[in-house]
C-alpha cells in the first residue's frame, strides 16, 4: 500500500495503522492452535489420554451432574467445570502433563503436548 486512498488523497496515520493491525490479527488468528476435547461423564475422562501442540486449547465437557476439575499434577493449571458446562485451558509448554479432579481424585488423564 502505498498510503494513497482512492481518490488519491493519502490516509491519515491512524487509518494505515488500523489496517496493518488488522491484518496482522489475521495473521494471528491462522496461527490459532486446534481444540481437543474432552468429556467428563460417568466421574471419568473420555479420552484419558490426548495429543496436543504447544498453543492448542484443551477443552473439558461436563456432561455428569457433579462438579469436576482438570488439575494439572504440577498445578500449572486447574480447571473448575460445573455441571454442564465446559471449561478449556491454552497448552503453553511442550511435555506431558497428568491432571486428575480434584473432586474425584480416582478421575486421572494425561496431555502429551508436543512443540
């Protein structure tokens, strides 16, 4: 862009500014990571076990009529779903992480995230 509107009179500062974010947002948004899923019924994880990459968000259903957590076993993250509801978190660190309820501490699953 040459800082030219279509009747030839250049654009204010703010307006080239305004559209280099924009574009740039656009950009970011293709960057976006994937979302995993997974469901909390019967006070279990359905997968136990996920693969991930750094900047997927993992995402938790809960489908059961009790609350539940997704603790991560290092506490890096802990995620409270209420009944029916969903929660999610960003995966930020390449690793394997455990996590369990804290609520239901035999509920355990795993997240393989890979760079």
């Amino acid at each position: 862009m040459n800082g030219l509107s279509r009747a030839g009179r250049r654009l204010p500062a703010r307006c080239l500014l305004a559209l280099a974010l924009s574009a740039s947002l656009g950009v970011a948004a293709s960057w976006a990571g994937d979302t995993h899923r997974v469901v909390m019924k019967t006070v279990d994880y359905e997968p136990r076990r996920i693969l991930a990459r750094v900047g997927d968000t993992v995402e938790w259903a809960n489908e059961d009529i009790v609350a539940h957590t997704a603790t991560a076993r290092d506490r890096s993250w802990d995620v409270n779903v209420l009944p029916r509801r969903n929660g999610r978190t960003v995966m930020k660190l390449p690793g394997t992480l455990s996590y369990f309820c804290r609520y239901h501490p035999n509920m355990r699953g795993e997240i393989e995230v890979v760079p």
